[in-house]
C-alpha cells in the first residue's frame, strides 16, 4: 500500500530551451491537468526529488549544472526528457554552443517527444517514469545491501591483516614525500623561471 | 495521575496519525479550492514511506542528531501538554525545539537553508509576544499556569480572552508556515530561497521535520481547545468544533493571499498582538 510510486516529487530543470515545454510542464501543475493527483509535487530542492524533468538541450554552460543536479539527487532517481530539445538538440541542434540532448550527461530514461510536448504526453512521460521509480527501489536496495557487504568485508579483511595493511601504507606515504619534494623542487624551478621571465 | 499517562501515551501514538490526516484534508481542500481534484487523503503518509526508503544523503550527520532533538522536545512539549502540566513551561520547551530546528538547518552551511533558518528565527520573534500573552490571559483568568486547572475552569476561557485568542489565531498561521507568512519554508511549489530551512534535508532527515510538524500542529490545536474546554465534559466538542473551525480558517487564509516580506509581518503580527491580546489583558486586570 506504501509503495514509493504513490510520492514521485519532480525536479524541473530548464536547459537550453524556448521556455514552451516549460510552459507546457507548468500547465500540467494547473486545475486542467492537475497532476498532483498522482502525488506528484514540484519541489525545487534535488535533495528532495525523486524525478529529473529536463526541458531544453544542453550547452556547454548547462553541461555541469545538470550533472550536478543529477549528482544530488538520492537514489532511487529518474530522468525524464521532456521535448525534442531534451531528446536530441532539437531546433538548436546546429548551435554552436549545444552538445545535444541531455543524455550527452546524464543517463536519460523516458523520451517525451514532442515541440512542445504536450501536457498529456508529459504526465504520461511521469507515469512512465513513476512505474520505473517503484522498479528502482528494487536495484537501490540490492546496491546498499552490496555496499553494506563490501564495507564488511573491508573491515574485516583490515582487521585480520594488519601487520601488512600496515606496510604498503607506509612505503606509498614515503613515495608521496619524495613525490611531493620533487614537486616542490619543480615548483621552485618554476618560480625561477617565472622570475627570470620577469627579468 | 493515571489519566496524565493515558493521554500522554496517546498523544505519542495518534499525534502523527491525527496530524497526518490533518495534512491530508489541508491538501485536498486546498485542491478543491483551487478546483483541482487533489492527492488521496493519505498522500502525507505516502510521501512519508517514500523518504524513508531513500537513499540518505546529508551534508552532516549532526543533522540527523539535531532533527531527532527537535522531534524529541516536540513530543516532550506535547506530553507535556497534555499531561495538563505547566503551560509556560510548555511554551519554553517549544522554543527549545524550535532552536534546535534552527541549527539543524545552519549546520549545514548551505546559503539557502542558511536563510531560512535566519527567517525562521524573525518568524519565532513575531510569534513568541502572543505566545506569551496567552499563557498570562490563562493565569489572569483562571488563576494558575497549571493545564488541568485551566481544563477544569467554570467557565471557557475564551469568553474572558477573546481578543488573547484572536491573536494566538493570528500567530498559529505563522507558527504552521502557512501562506502570507510561509518565508521560511513553503509548503507549495518553491521560492526565491529553494526549500529554506528543508533545502538540505532529503529523505530521512525531511521525513523526521515532516513528523515533528505533525505533533507539533496537533499541540498547536490543543492549545486552541484549551481556550474552549471548561469542567462540563460536552465542552470538549465545543472544543473540538473550534478546532475545527480554526483549521478550516487556517486553510482559506493559506489559498488566498500572497507571500508578505518578514518585516510587514513583524510590524503586523506585534500590532495584532498589542492591540487584541494587550487591551484584552489590560482590561482584564483593570476589572480583577
Ligand atoms: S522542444 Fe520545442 S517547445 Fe520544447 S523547448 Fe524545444 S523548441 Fe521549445
């Protein structure tokens, strides 16, 4: 009964667009198409969301902005592409600036295709995404139990062999200061040069 | 004594139910204000679930500490309450939760919930004064600080504090965040600071915030009860009516005004204090 499909919480991320399929995503938040029906609340906040709604290409400027996004959001996580532009570029495809759709950054699940994409088309570009978001939980789970595994066994493979944990520690931090003490005579040839630039 | 215990046990265990479903009927009425359809009544619960099972990512672990002290003296402030002890006390130990709300928001250094949690402390100052003056309209009337005596009172409290309770109205609306005095933090859609003081709580974190204003809104209508309740047993639906009807207010004030700057609501909610639960307490001490 409280399966995580009945709360997917959108993210809504401009990128290169024209700003009509963000019209068009707005639109579905109206009494016409009243998408809160589904639970689904636009938050601002990508700790707090659970869907990536990306309008609009991206463009060399956009590019770690929406990694980032992605990056802050916790699992499970959806990305849904909402327009041509998300898709592949669209009309901006021939830009000098885009790099294409927003699967060139970030990994793209739902495809809603469309210029602009319809209201209809966008709740049902969610609904899709909801259902993958229940099947998600599944991986995410699997993830932590893994994760929860391998820090185990890293503490108790630590915990047995010590001895030798301990060596190769040491024999890495006296590589790193002879490392770092060549750095710093790089370091300080450069600055000679730099100086004698000056001169 | 053994009453105190009931209560207090179940105020720990139905507060979260009875201020989930208050959520639920805040949200669907507020859709059919806007002639929406609405989320399931136990939307609330849902989206709760779901943070739960999320993924944990926190800037700090202090946040977690913080958020379970925050909903630790909520739940003391409520037993409290409804164990029938000292109302002043009550209050202070509110403020306490608050404060430690404040630093699980600034711990985390981020600009936004910084913010937030800078307007969340003017919101305190333009809330804490009717505070205050209510418990001393209590003491005025009733003669003591004590719960369960101001519960046992002859007559309801509120026909000698009307202009108290007028302004404890008033100030509930900024103590719940609700619409012209949502700055901290807003319950529709987002604004100019993204969350404020919940932009750096996911998932587990907002779902322990999201419980504490759960027991936290059914203290708040308590203490509306409180004004009703007197030593006649049919009083407490009266009470429960008020509520009732205070919530229902609550509700159409959020759907139907705008955001205020946190200065025009200093200004207002200490004039609404001075002026109805001020000159209700003067008058009051004039007359005793
Ligand atoms: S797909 Fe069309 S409507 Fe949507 S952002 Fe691109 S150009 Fe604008």
């Amino acid at each position: 009964m409280f399966e995580i499909k009945r709360s997917p919480w959108v993210l809504h991320y401009d990128g290169s667009s024209c700003n009509g399929c963000d019209i068009e995503v707005l639109a579905c938040l109206t009494p016409v198409y009243d998408a809160e029906r589904f639970g689904i609340i636009n938050t601002g906040d990508p700790m707090q969301a659970d869907i990536l709604l990306i309008t609009g290409g991206i463009n060399s400027q956009n590019a770690p902005v929406v990694k980032q996004l992605y990056d802050q959001m916790p699992r499970p996580k959806v990305v849904c592409a909402v327009g041509v532009c998300a898709c592949t570029g669209g009309i901006f495809k021939d830009c000098y600036n885009i790099l294409g759709g927003a699967d060139t950054v970030i990994p793209v699940d739902i495809y809603v295709p469309g210029c602009a994409a319809r209201p209809q088309a966008i709740i049902d570009g969610i609904v899709k995404a909801v259902d993958l978001f229940e099947k998600r939980l599944e991986e995410h789970k699997q993830w932590v139990a893994e994760h929860e595994n391998r820090e185990k066994t890293d503490k108790s493979a630590a915990a047995k062999q010590p001895q030798k944990a301990q060596q190769p520690a040491g024999e890495t931090a006296k590589a790193q200061s002879q490392n770092s003490a060549q750095r710093r005579s790089k370091n300080a040839k450069g600055r000679k040069t730099a100086k004698r630039r000056k001169k | 004594m053994r009453n105190s215990i009931i209560s207090v046990i179940a105020y720990i265990l139905l507060a979260p139910i009875a201020g989930g479903l208050l959520e639920g009927i805040d949200r669907k009425i507020s859709a059919r204000m806007q002639r929406r359809v609405g989320p399931p009544l136990l939307q609330p619960f849902y989206d709760v679930a779901k943070l739960f099972k999320k993924q944990v990512i926190s800037v700090t672990n202090a946040q977690t500490f913080l958020l379970l002290s925050y909903l630790v003296f909520m739940v003391l402030t409520g037993s409290m309450f409804f164990a029938g002890s000292d109302i002043l006390l009550c209050m202070f130990v509110l403020s306490t939760a608050a404060m430690f709300l404040y630093f699980a928001s600034t711990v985390t250094s981020s600009p936004y919930s910084t913010i937030g949690a800078s307007r969340e402390l003017i919101q305190m100052i333009a809330y804490e004064p009717a505070v205050l003056m209510a418990c001393v309209g209590f003491y005025l009337v009733d003669g003591s600080f004590e719960i369960h005596e101001i519960a046992s009172s002859p007559v309801s409290s509120i026909f000698n504090l009307p202009g108290v309770f007028a302004a404890f109205v008033f100030i509930i609306t900024i103590k719940m965040r609700k619409s012209p005095f949502d700055i901290s933090t807003s319950h529709h859609a987002h604004q100019e600071i993204v969350k404020g003081i919940t932009s750096e709580m996911g998932a587990r974190n907002l779902a322990l915030f999201t419980v504490t204003e759960w027991y936290e809104n059914v203290f708040l209508m308590g203490v509306i009860g409180l004004f009703v309740v007197n030593k006649n047993p049919y009083s407490y639906i009266s009470a429960l009516f008020v509520v009732v009807i205070v919530y229902f207010l609550e509700i159409l004030i959020d759907n139907t005004s705008a955001r205020m700057k946190q200065r025009e609501m200093l200004k207002l909610s200490w004039a609404v204090t001075l002026v109805l639960a001020g000159s209700n307490i003067w008058i009051l001490m004039l007359i005793k």
